[in-house]
C-alpha cells in the first residue's frame, strides 16, 4: 500500500510559491527551483536565452564571485547540483544531507538572485555553449531528433534547430539577457520545492529568508502551438543503424485521456512484454531495440513509436508495425495485456513516489503548470478505471491520424509509410 505524502503549498509575499514535502525516512535534503521559462519564453529576439541564462547564473556572485567559487562552496557541504533548461521548464537543483540544508536554500538564492551577469561570463558562455551545440551536432542521432522535432513544431520556439541556435549565439547580448530575465525570471513563474527529511516550519523559514528579495512580475503565457501538419523527414547519415520514428498526433499533459494513452503505449512498446517488442525483436527478429512513448507539453502532445534496425530490414518492419497499429486500433486487448500495462505504469508511480527527487519533480511540475497536485493514488486509481474499450478507443483516435514519418538512415532516400487500415 502506498503511504499517504504530505504536500505543504505556500505563497510567500513576492508571489513565489513554496511546495514543502517531508520525508522523514529520507538521508538528504533536495532543493529546486522550476520555472515556467523553458525554451517556449523565448521571443524571437531571443533563441537560445533561456538556455544561456541557465549557464550564466552559475559563473558567479558578490559573496561567491567566480564560478569555481560557486562550485566550491556547494561542494564543501557535500552537495550535488546542476541545472536544466527544456522547451517549457528550466530547473536549478541543489541535494545535500539534513545539516547542510539553510547553505543549499541560501547558495541557490544566491545565484539565482544575485548572479553578476558580467560581460566576460557571457563571452565565456557563448564559447561554451557553442562548444555543448557541436558535440550535439556531431551525433547523427541527435541531429535527427533536432531536425525532425522542428519540423514538426516549425515556427514554434520548441521547433528552432540547434544550427539556428548556434547562429544566434553571437545576437545573445548581456543587455538582451538581462532584459529576457527580468521579464521571465519573476517570483510568479517559479516554484521553490523543498522536501526531503526536513520539516515544514524550517522550510519555510527558510524560503522566507532568502527568497523575499525576488522580483513580482507578469505571470508567462506561451503562445500556442496550434495545428501542425503530418510531415515526411529522411535524414541520410553514415549510421550502422537506421531509426525510425512515428510522431501521431496526442494529448497534452492534462488531458482526460492521457492515462489510457499511457496504457496503450505500455501495452504497445513499454518493455519486453509488449506487441512491439515481443512482435519485431523476439519472432521476427527485425529491430535491436523497438518501443512507445508519450511526448507530453501543457497544451499538446505525441505518440511516438520508434523502432532502431538495419536498413535493409526497414521494410518488413515496418509493415509489423502497421499490422499492430492497424489490430490495435480495430480489436480490443486482452485482459491479460490490459492488467499487465496498468500494473506497469502503477509501479512506475509508485517508484517514483518514494524517490524524493522524482516524487517532488512530478508534483513541483504539476503545481507549476496546472496549479495543483495530483497524488500518487489519485493517478492510480485513473489507470485503474482504463478498460480495454477506452483503449480501443484512444487507439482509434490516434492511429487513425496521418502521423509524422521520421527516418535517419545510410542510404534511403524515400520513404512512405503504409496506411493503417
């Protein structure tokens, strides 16, 4: 049975919110600011900022001046940190154990509030990062999902190219920084999570010590992505392995029916128990590794089912994919197939619910997005309510969109995709 977690929400008088969870079972403490200021906050004067700023708040503070300094002084408590910029969010973490937990709380408001932004850390920064777009550029893979991904959102600040990134690098002024910040980096746009083993007198204290200095502004809406039209991608690469990749059109984070979507995709591609796998690896032995997942943003989403094989083995498997997406969304599942998906997604949530930094990450994301938190039990019990009508349902809505073709391969200069009847 799964325990009951606590979930202490508070306003500080800036307007942050504070989401506090005790794990009084738990040997550290984790800290971590999220921001609804991912790469979607950018305006088209600004491709890249979100993701330089995260770069630029860790080279230095009054108290702290160099970026050496910054490292120096988390790692005498014994802390881990990092941060991560993505298309909706931008994340600052810090993890140290139980004593060190005020110096985590007061070293991220530091480089958070007081950063120095000098002109040297952004010509630094720009050669780092141009250096961190290379590396990505010199993986084919990468490359692909780049490209295909912003063919898909083209015109969207998610659908930019890392080549386009990598030319706007040198645009990517200090003053045009710190304007991307004061407009985005406003107490209304981010959640302080604190949780682990401390309580919530202490944590919130200590939010109300150093965060009461932070900016209120307006809080950030994202332009939406509105309709986006199948597309057809073949990139030609020096691969051994060729990759393919099915983006069908999906649900947003919220909707009603991404917990059967969550289902399908288990009972289609999530492990060596699933039609995809069993099908195309373990009979056929057609794909070295095969699968399906749910690509979820605030407003939209995907289906993806992706395969990885040798070129010359595209064709017969592709057509066993098709013959699968065509019985799934024409038949129901077995009881068997359906028990064994939802047992699987509820581990994967009750995994993740006794990890403090997993557990806090869903329900800071949530609180962040949405403005609530939904339990683990709460997303139980709606995988628990799918049956295999609502996944012959969802998987006729899916499957029977023209979904978008993606395809890295060696020599392969055209591909189309067979209908799903």
């Amino acid at each position: 049975m799964l325990k009951e977690y606590t979930y202490n929400v508070s306003t500080l008088p800036c307007g942050l919110r504070l989401l506090h969870m005790p794990f009084t079972e738990a040997a550290s403490v984790f800290v971590k600011l999220i921001g609804k200021v991912g790469d979607r906050a950018e305006g088209a004067h600004e491709i890249g900022a979100a993701h330089f700023f995260e770069h630029l708040i860790f080279d230095g503070t009054p108290s702290m001046p160099t970026g050496p300094d910054v490292a120096r002084t988390l790692a005498r408590m014994g802390g881990r940190s990092n941060g991560q910029t993505g298309g909706e969010t931008v994340r600052y973490w810090a993890h140290v154990l139980p004593e060190q937990a005020e110096g985590a709380v007061a070293w991220l408001a530091d480089i958070f509030l007081h950063s120095l932004h000098r002109e040297e850390d952004v010509v630094k920064e720009r050669k780092v990062i141009a250096e961190e777009l290379v590396s990505r550029l010199d993986n084919p893979e990468s490359v692909f999902w780049d490209e295909f991904e912003s063919k898909i959102y083209a015109g969207t600040p998610i659908g930019r190219t890392l080549r386009e990134t990598m030319d706007f690098l040198p645009k990517l002024t200090r003053e045009g920084l710190l304007a991307y910040k004061d407009r985005a980096y406003v107490a209304e746009n981010f959640v302080l999570e604190i949780g682990g083993n401390i309580d919530h007198a202490r944590a919130l204290a200590l939010a109300e010590k150093y965060f009461v200095s932070m900016a209120s502004g307006a809080r950030m809406q994202f332009a939406p992505i509105g309709h986006r039209t199948s597309i057809n991608y073949i990139l030609n690469k020096d691969v051994e392995q060729a990759k393919l990749a099915l983006f069908f059109p999906g649900f947003s984070e919220s909707d009603p029916d991404t917990p059967t979507a969550a289902v399908l995709a288990h009972i289609l591609g999530g492990g060596q128990a699933s039609r995809l796998f069993i099908k195309l690896r373990e009979e056929l032995h057609l794909v070295y590794n095969t699968g399906a997942h749910l690509d979820t943003l605030s407003d939209t989403g995907d289906f993806v089912v992706s395969a990885k094989l040798k070129e010359h083995k595209l064709n017969d498997a592709t057509a066993a994919i098709i013959e699968i997406l065509t019985d799934l969304s024409t038949n129901q599942a077995s009881d068997n197939e359906l028990e064994t998906a939802r047992n699987t997604a509820e581990m994967a949530l009750a995994l993740e619910a006794e990890r403090v930094v997993g557990h806090m990450g869903a329900a800071g994301h949530q609180l962040l997005m949405t403005g609530k938190i939904e339990t683990p039990q709460e997303e139980m019990a709606k995988i628990a309510k799918v049956t295999k009508a609502d996944v012959l349902r969802v998987a006729r809505n899916i499957f029977t969109k023209s979904p978008h073709v993606g395809l890295l391969a060696k020599d392969r200069k055209e591909f189309t995709l067979p209908a799903i009847t």
